[in-house]
C-alpha cells in the first residue's frame, strides 16, 4: 500500500495556491508515489495519526508533524534574491545549501523552503527573464549560465533525489519504481541522398563539382543507381539494436517547409513516407517542429505545428500527439503553450543543448505548469537526459568519454529509479563524415545502461 501523507498550510491558513497544488503533485504524486490530502483545519490535521506536513507559518506542531518552511514564491510572485540556505538549517533534504531560504532569527540561521525551490526548477521559472547574454545564436537558454549547472547539480536528477532524501530523513519510502531507458531518435534528414527532388539533386552536384568533393559526387551516383545504400538510411540497424535489448524507440520527424534551419526531405516524397509507415510498426513516432516555426507569433506557430503534425499522422496513417522542438528550442512559458494548443500532448524537448543532464532537475515526467495563467497544463513532460550531438559537437568527448559519460548518468538515474531518456539521430550512427566512429557509442552505450 502507497504511503499516504496529510498537508497542512500554515502560511495560509489551509487554503492551497495552484503553486501548493503543483508542488504537491511534483513531490507526491511524480517522485514519491505517495497518496496525499490537504486538510484546511489545523485541528483536523493535528488529529491525523500518520506522516504529516505543514508547510509555512509557525512550527506549532512541536515536532509532531514535519515543517518546511515558506519564503513566500507559493504565495505571490515572489521576486526577492535567490537567499541561500546553510547547509545544515531545517529542511535541507540531502547535504548542500538550496536557494530560497528562510531566515531563522531565532536560532540565527537560514533555512530552506525547498518546495519553493523544487516548483522554481520544475517550471523553469530562471529562464522566463532570461538575460540575452544567457542566450546562444539561436535563442536557446545555456546551461552554462543556469544555477543548476553552476551549483553542481546538472549531472543527476536533483529534484528527484533532494525529495527522496526528504523521505528517508522522515522515515518514509517512496512507493518502488523500476528504472528504465527509452531511446529517441530525431530525424532531421531522413536521406543523404535518396528521395530528393531532381532539383535539390543537381543543386547538391553543383556544390560538390564546386567544392571539387568527388567522394561525394561518387557515392551519390552509387546509391541513386542501386549500387549501394544510402548512408543515413540506418533504420533497420536502429531497430534490430532496440530489439536486442527489448526497447521501443520513438522516432520524430521534420516535416517542416524547407528553410535556413530546416533541410529535410519534402514531406510528400514517396519514399519518406513508407520509411513513417514502416517504423510505425516497431516503433512510436512523433513530429520534430522546424526552427522555421519557432520564429513566428504565437497564433502562426500553433497553426504551423498543427500542420506539421498532421502530415506525420498522414504520413504513419496514425494520430500524433508527442513532439520535440527541432534545434531543442524552448522559452518557458510560452513554448508549453504552443504546443498545448496545437493539440501535442507530449513535450520531450526538456534539455540543454550545450550540456547533458537534467534541466529541470528530473528524470521522470511530469505535467507542465503556465506561469501565466497559474494553471498546469495538459501537457507532460519527458526531460531528455543527453543527445548525441551535445556530447560530440558541444563538449568535445571522444568515442570514449561520451560512452563513459552517459554511463555515469545513468548511474544517477539508477539511484532514483528513474528514467533515462536517450536522443540520437539516425545520421550519426551512418559511420560516416564527421560521425565516423560513432555508431559504436550507441551500440555501446545501450550495452552498458539497460
């Protein structure tokens, strides 16, 4: 039976905010596996025999029930300075110090209302007015510049440790999870040189005669005449991997409409959509939303991902609820929202691109929350632990050090039973050009984390 836990609010007086709400749902109901139930009686509360939580206010239960205490970011907009906690004050789940911390005159020390803390990383509240300087050349939120990377808590799912830490400190056990990988593979070009249209043929000739490339020149030839295959046709070698260790990858597709970002295959070709049509039958499918939506209004871009999206249920003959930003392009709050109301139900854009590990501190998903309207959205969330192109183009890692390096996450994501996600491209598993010698990683990496 899931162990169950009574809450009452001090700092309201028993009145939950859809910030309480949120939180309680992260902490309990995602990570714990617990039942709960708020109680607005303070008498009622006290009268519970069982594991009880007061959040905020006066400590009146004399140790009787455990307290957090509130910096007040559940209440209002809180938009004081991100006050430390000592290391040892009340509430610290785990060793090390946690942002929004409550100054204890009494005992001359700053403790930690690490709820607070826990719904700042779950909404990605530090990006919403993210400096520009924080930015890279395409808009995205660095790692580099995030308190998560800076505080050394990047490389495990934080918030999912911090809380189940919390639990062992009030002897209690989350209810058992197995931990678990799910592979994703992003299909940015789904061919380097088969089903082309006859113009973007001889444009790509063009440019290699230009760059005198007759490798190039040579091996178009041979797989537009049959004579060998095409390079980042990788499917089947994917699939037979996923199979051998009893995984089911989802595939996302760009279907976008041909821009600067977004260089794929036309949608209507032939061949792409027996490749969608194919995979469906092993795999689950999602759509890859183009850098070209990401630039437009709000209303334009939920009409363009719409359309997306139904030219890869066209495609799969299937519905299509789940997406991933192209370019893992993301501005919270606004990029849940879009996709919400473009009818996706899955978000598995929750990553950095220029670091591994685990933006908002989680492994699991989790339901997303506006930050504008105060509301969570029906839409969840699959934070992507690491990407191929990160270990390889961003930190520079070797074959090696990218095997050794997802191993070790997955070391972090063992220990919460959690959930390792993978994100790889069909392309780099070609062995070829800048790829060459890495389809080893992803045989090895599977290897050494299921």
């Amino acid at each position: 039976m899931a162990q169950s836990i009574a809450i009452w609010l001090g700092v309201t007086n028993g009145k939950a905010s859809p910030r309480h709400e949120y939180v309680a749902y992260v902490v309990f109901d995602v990570i714990l596996g617990w039942k709960y139930r708020w109680y607005a009686s303070y008498d009622e509360w006290c009268a519970v025999n069982g594991l009880k939580l007061q959040y905020g206010g006066i400590d009146l239960n004399d140790g009787e029930g455990h307290w957090i205490p509130a910096a007040g970011l559940l209440e209002d907009d809180y938009d004081g300075e991100l006050e430390w906690s000592d290391d040892e004050g009340q509430g610290v789940p785990g060793k090390g110090r946690l942002p929004f911390g409550v100054k204890n005159a009494n005992l001359q020390r700053v403790d930690a209302d690490w709820w607070s803390w826990v719904f700042w990383m779950i909404t990605r509240m530090e990006e919403r007015d993210a400096p520009t300087n924080s930015l890279d050349q395409y808009g995205r939120f660095q790692a580099q510049h995030s308190v998560i990377e800076k505080s050394g808590w990047l490389r495990r799912p934080e918030v999912e440790w911090r809380v189940r830490e919390w639990a062992k400190s009030v002897q209690a056990a989350p209810t058992p999870a197995a931990y678990h990988v799910i592979p994703t593979i992003d299909v940015d070009s789904a061919f380097a040189y088969l089903h082309r249209s006859p113009w973007r043929r001889f444009g790509a000739t063009v440019k290699d005669l230009a760059k005198l490339d007759w490798g190039r020149l040579n091996e178009r030839r041979k797989v537009l005449s049959g004579q060998m295959g095409d390079p980042y046709d990788t499917y089947s070698w994917l699939e037979n991997l996923h199979a051998a260790h009893g995984l089911r990858a989802r595939y996302f597709f760009l279907v976008s409409d041909r821009g600067e970002f977004d260089r794929g295959i036309d949608w209507k070709q032939p061949g792409f959509q027996r490749l969608v049509a194919e995979l469906k039958r092993t795999a689950d499918v999602g759509v890859h939303p183009g850098f070209g939506s990401f630039q437009l209004e709000l209303d334009d871009r939920v009409a363009m991902i719409k359309t997306e999206k139904q030219r890869v249920a066209q495609m799969g003959n299937c519905e299509v609820h789940h997406a991933r930003q192209h370019y893992l392009l993301q501005q919270y709050p606004v990029s849940w929202k879009v996709l919400e109301q473009a009818g996706i139900l899955h978000d598995h854009t929750m990553g950095f691109a220029d670091n591994i590990g685990f933006r908002a501190g989680m492994s699991r998903s989790f339901r997303a929350y506006d930050l504008e309207s105060e509301t969570m959205l029906n839409l969840t969330v699959h934070p992507v632990a690491v990407m191929d192109a990160t270990l390889k183009r961003y930190l520079n890692y070797t074959p090696e050090e990218a095997v050794h390096c997802v191993e070790q996450l997955a070391e972090s994501v063992r220990e919460v039973d959690g959930v390792l996600r993978l994100l790889w491209h069909n392309e780099t598993v070609s062995d070829r050009w800048e790829w060459r010698g890495w389809r080893g990683v992803y045989e090895q990496v599977l290897e050494r984390v299921c």
